[in-house]
C-alpha cells in the first residue's frame, strides 16, 4: 500500500465525528460517524446529502471538491457512517488538511489532520 496512506483524526466529541482519511494518488475519501438529532428526525429535515456536510482545505490553500459517496447505518440507532470523496489528490508538500463539518449552512466544527 505505498500508494495508499491512512490518516486518523484526532479524538472528538458530538454527533459528527471525522474518523480519518483515506489518501489515494488522485482523490481523497473522507470517513465520518453522523448521528441525526431529535429536531432532524421529529422534523422533514435531514441532512440528506452528508458529501456537503464537509469541506476540506490543506496547508497550500488548495480546496477539495467533493465527489459523492454513501452511507450505511442503523435506523433504530440513528447513526450512519459516511464515506465522502474528494479530488484531487493531496500534494506531498501539504502538511495538513482542514476538515470543516457544515450543518444547516453555518460551520459546526473543524477538524485538523497533520499528514
């Protein structure tokens, strides 16, 4: 796996947890533990494209788009684990990523993951 390299994001707290990235040489894949609230579920909102849920931006400025992804996860206990795609690859002279977890269009929280 020389060409493949797993990186593990710091503990956190809440119902959106980055767990890490998976850097291939032309993408990024982000994976993600999100657990719906009480208001998302009692209401019709969800936050139903988790790919925009999350920006990410390295030490160069260079910005990530997201290219899909999915989700598995259990209904009963309202948590889903999402694996979110980006492009391009990540330049070797980055020295982190940023991980910006959006909800409801306003930044929840970050999340910083030195390569």
């Amino acid at each position: 796996m020389g060409r493949v390299r797993v990186i593990h994001a710091p503990k956190q707290d809440g119902r959106i947890v980055v767990i890490g990235l998976v850097l291939w040489p032309d993408k990024l894949t982000l994976l993600a533990l999100v657990e719906s609230d009480a208001d998302e579920i009692a209401s019709e909102f969800q936050e139903g494209d988790q790919g925009t849920m999350f920006s990410i931006i390295d030490t160069l400025g260079t910005e990530y788009e997201g290219r899909g992804g999915g989700g598995v996860g259990d209904s009963d206990l309202r948590v889903t684990l999402w694996d979110v795609d980006f492009s391009p690859g990540v330049p070797s002279e980055a020295s982190s990523l940023q991980v910006s977890i959006w909800v409801r269009h306003a930044i929840w929280g970050t999340v910083e993951l030195p390569l």
